[in-house]
C-alpha cells in the first residue's frame, strides 16, 4: 500500500491552519487512489459562524487545498464549531 508523502500532509495542514475562520484541523485523512490524491479533513471554526458562513470558509478551504498540494483531485471539507475544552464537561 502507498503512503502519502509526509511532506504532502505538512503543506495540506499549513494551507488549511493558514485559512480565513480556521481555528484548528481536528483530523486530516490524505490517500492515493490510482495516481489521484484525495485528502479529507475535519475543521474547527468559530461556534457563532452561520451556516453561511461555515460553508463558505468550507469551500475556501477546499480551494486552498487544491492550490497547495499538487496531484490532489479532491479534497473534502467538514467543518465543526470549536469548543473551549476548559469548558465542555467529560
């Protein structure tokens, strides 16, 4: 099985952290299928974002994405609301 090159995740995680309304990356998933990159990627924003808002740092980051890391075909974007862990109960 082919792995993805850490350095191909490195400028996918720069891209995404570097991204308007971006406050973390919860998980990044990058794999070849056939000689096409494909990466999925979980992203924390600010929890008063709206939808509109969500979607549309979803879309940039998506964008950014494609820009950053060569042979990528798609990119797949989720995004959640931040929470203060300090805050959250276990």
């Amino acid at each position: 099985m082919d792995g993805v090159e850490p350095e191909l995740v490195d400028d996918a995680e720069h891209a995404l952290m570097h991204e308007p309304g971006v406050l973390g990356v919860r998980d990044l998933k990058m794999r070849w299928i056939g000689h096409r990159l494909h990466a999925d990627a979980e992203l924390d924003i600010d929890p008063r974002a709206t939808l509109a808002e969500a979607h549309a740092i979803a879309h940039s980051a998506e964008h950014s994405l494609t820009h950053a890391v060569p042979k990528l075909a798609t990119a797949l974007v989720h995004v959640y609301p931040a929470h203060d862990a300090a805050n959250s109960e276990v």
